[in-house]
C-alpha cells in the first residue's frame, strides 16, 4: 500500500507536464483539470464516486471556506503550519526509506515537496478556523447527548478502537563542538555577505535555511508576539531596533539562527530569519543510548521512578512537566481537544519510531532506548513506558461521554456547515466547464 502511494506520487509528477485548463470558477479563483489530477493520483481509490465530480466540488466548497477566511481576517500562523508539515515529511522518509528516495519516488526536491505540502495544510487549517468560528455557538447540553443515544441500540454505538497512555523520557544527542563551530560559521560568513552587501537576507534564506515554512518566502515570518516564538529566539528578535540590521547568532530549540528585523507592531514583531541545525553523527547517537540505558537500568532496579526521572533528567519540555506523559491534540470536527490517549494509528502518523516501540510493551514496562525524530524536526533519544492501554470497545455514557458528545455536537455542526454552504453557493459566481457538469453533486447549487 505504502509502494503504491508513493508510486501514485511519482506518477503525477511524470504527468505535471500535462496541457491544463480551467475546469470551474468559483467567486474569482480557477480551480484546473491538473488541481483535480494532484488529489485523484494522491487518494487513488479512496474517493468515493466519480473523482471527476467529487473533486472539483470538494475544491470549490474549499474555495468557499478561503473566501470567507479573507473576509473575516481569519489567518494561520507559518508555525502552526510547519509543525504538520515536518510530521507529514517524517512519516513520507520513513516510509520511502530516505530523503533521497522519497525525492526519487516524487520526482522532486525537499524543497518542493515542502512547499506543496505547506500550501495543502494552510489551506487545510484555514479552512478548520472558519468552520470553527462557523460553529462556535453550538452547544450541546448531557440532556440531550442522553436522548440522541437513548434507543439505539448497542451494536450502533461507535467503536473505540484500543488507546494507550505512553510516558517517554528523553535526552538529546550530544554534539561536538566542531559541528557547532561549523554552523556558526556558517550563519557568520551570511552574516557578512548581508552586511557588505553582496547577497540578500532573503536569497540565503531561500536557498540555505533548514526552515521549511519561511525559506520559501526568503525567511519571512507573520507577526508575532512572545509568546508565539521560543523563547531564547523572542528575545533577541524583539532586541533588535533598526529593520534591516541582523542579529547575534541564537540557540533555540530547533537549532541556530540569524535574525532580521522587518518591522514591529504594537507588542508583535515581523522578521526574518535563517535556521541550520547540527548534524547528529551515529556515534553520538549510539553514547546517547548508552547513557538511557543505564537510565532504564537504574529505573528497573528502583533507583528512582520513571515519573522522577522524566521531570529531572528528561530534556523534553513538553512533557517534562507531566511526569513524561504525552499529550495528544486530537481534532474534534471544527475544534481540537488535547488528550493523553492516542489511537495506535495516531501514534504511528505522529511518532512513527516510538509507535513501534510502544507496540511491543506490556502495561507498565519501560523499553529499550531508542532514537526518534521529535516534533521539533530533532533526533534524539529516548526511552517510554507504556502508562496504560484501552482496549477496543463500545461506546458508553459512563466510560466515554465525551466522545458522545462530540458526535452530537458534530452532527449539529454538519447541518449548520451544510445550510452555509448552501447560502454561499447562491450569493457566489460559479462556473463549471460544459465536461464537467455531468455529475450529482453533493450540493446541487453548483449550476444555476
């Protein structure tokens, strides 16, 4: 199955080079025969109906929902955007096996393939945050969750498929100092070619920063305030005064930068920026795992607990704080919800290295180290401990109200998403190729 994805991947390149021509219009925009194409070689059989139909309608109702997100002034961070991105990436190389081969699969760079998919889920989280506001007032009281579950019967209610709990203590490879040197270097010799003028902040940007979002606009980044930024990047980017001028270079989270003041904005700032991370050589991988190893080891023998060792020793600060436990944002229709609980196929799309490890685990058990790629686009490494797990099960009121609950509340969301669009579509101009009107369209409206 995962051959036959990147295959239909690699397809579709071969044929990017076929004539195109405008199949709708929807409002101002055009959506092209080579849009529909992208997504039918993409999803292959999992659309349901003719693709001919249900993806150019899909498109347009996406239309919709971007037109509305510009007249609300709604937008979505680069941030936000690249931490899908990264995980989408990380699961494509895992599955390819490499970069390289992904890139020869795709038949394009990591660049471009970072750019496609950062358009894709821009437009997919945009269209979230207008739906979001669209339902914002829904509510749904326990009342009437127990009335719409009351007479059906047991088989009808929803499968909740098995759910872990995991707790991961995590260190971080460490780095020679000439790889550091290295980097910094670097970042320096940009440094010098901005100031004597011979190259632009923005040319190195696209063509050397390890940021996928921002590289591709010369790295540029939105508005944004402290809280928004890590923290040691905030404080040397809200230091600078002159726009223009770049800065010291600082240490984040997600690697070394140099930064470039664009503009400032009440308590938000815009600016440039370059991002290189260090290599991890194998070697200090492998004194990584020795070293949680003998953490494991210690752990086992009753040194300390696994809870103790996750809030002094553990270098993941998103989970440091929790005794090590993981947090899960799961989307819940037009809003997300964060949980401790993650489906096993969840697990695997965001930690695919420590899904496998967890897979193996009995309740209670702390693994063998491992390394993994973190959210933050880092290796490092790791050891968990499996803290519980749910088995696959029918829906209750007492055990799983909750989820009751969002399938109500989501229901109500449908039907009001639903009449919106209906409403949309006859206040807006559509346009539909005389090919490509022969369907039955989910939403009639579309031919007037």
């Amino acid at each position: 199955m995962i051959s036959a994805l990147l295959l239909t991947l690699a397809s579709f390149a071969q044929k990017s080079n076929v004539i195109d021509e405008v199949v709708w219009v929807v409002g101002d925009e055009a959506i092209l025969r080579s849009d529909v194409e992208k997504v039918r070689m993409e999803y292959g059989n999992q659309v349901k109906g003719n693709p001919y139909c249900v993806i150019p309608e899909e498109l347009a109702v996406q239309k919709l929902f971007l037109h509305q997100a510009v007249i609300d002034s709604i937008e979505v961070t680069d941030a936000d955007v690249n931490n899908y991105v990264e995980q989408d990436i990380n699961q494509k190389v895992l599955y390819a096996g490499s970069k390289e081969k992904l890139e020869e699969y795709m038949r394009m760079t990591m660049t471009q393939i970072r750019e496609e998919l950062f358009d894709m889920y821009k437009n997919q989280l945009t269209v979230r945050e207008v739906r979001k506001r669209l339902t914002s007032d829904i509510k749904v009281t326990p009342a009437e969750v127990r009335r719409y579950f009351k007479d059906l019967p047991e088989d009808s209610l929803p499968l909740i498929p098995t759910q872990v709990e995991v707790q991961i203590l995590v260190q971080q490879p460490k780095i020679p100092q000439e790889e550091i040197d290295r980097v910094k270097d670097k970042l320096r010799d940009y440094t010098e070619r901005v100031n004597n003028g011979t190259t632009s902040f923005n040319a190195l940007a696209r063509l050397y920063s390890e940021d996928p979002g921002s590289a591709r606009q010369g790295g540029e980044m939105d508005y944004m305030g402290r809280g928004e930024l890590d923290a040691a990047f905030a404080n040397v980017a809200f230091g600078l005064t002159e726009p223009g001028k770049v800065s010291k270079i600082v240490q984040s989270e997600f690697g070394y930068h140099i930064i470039q003041l664009i503009d400032k904005r009440g308590d938000k700032v815009k600016c440039r920026h370059i991002l290189l991370r260090p290599q991890v050589a194998e070697e200090d991988i492998n004194a990584c795992l020795a070293r949680l190893d003998s953490i494991a080891d210690d752990i086992r023998t009753e040194k300390f607990s696994f809870e103790e060792g996750a809030s002094v020793i553990s270098e993941d600060k998103d989970t440091r704080n929790n005794h090590g436990i993981l947090s899960n944002e799961v989307e819940q229709g037009d809003h997300m919800e964060h949980t401790t609980r993650f489906e096993m196929g969840q697990l695997s799309a965001i930690y695919p290295e420590l899904a496998r490890v967890v897979d193996g685990l009995e309740i209670g058990e702390i693994s063998k180290p491992f390394s993994m790629v973190n959210k933050k686009g880092a290796t490092v490494c790791a050891i968990a401990k499996l803290k519980s797990r749910i088995k696959s099960h029918r829906a209750s009121m007492s055990e799983d109200f909750q989820i009751l609950r969002n399938i109500v509340k989501q229901k109500r969301s449908d039907e009001l998403i639903e009449d919106w669009i209906k409403e949309k579509q006859q206040n807006t101009y559509v346009r539909i190729n005389e090919d490509w009107r022969d369907c039955e369209f989910r939403y009639p409206g579309w031919v007037k």
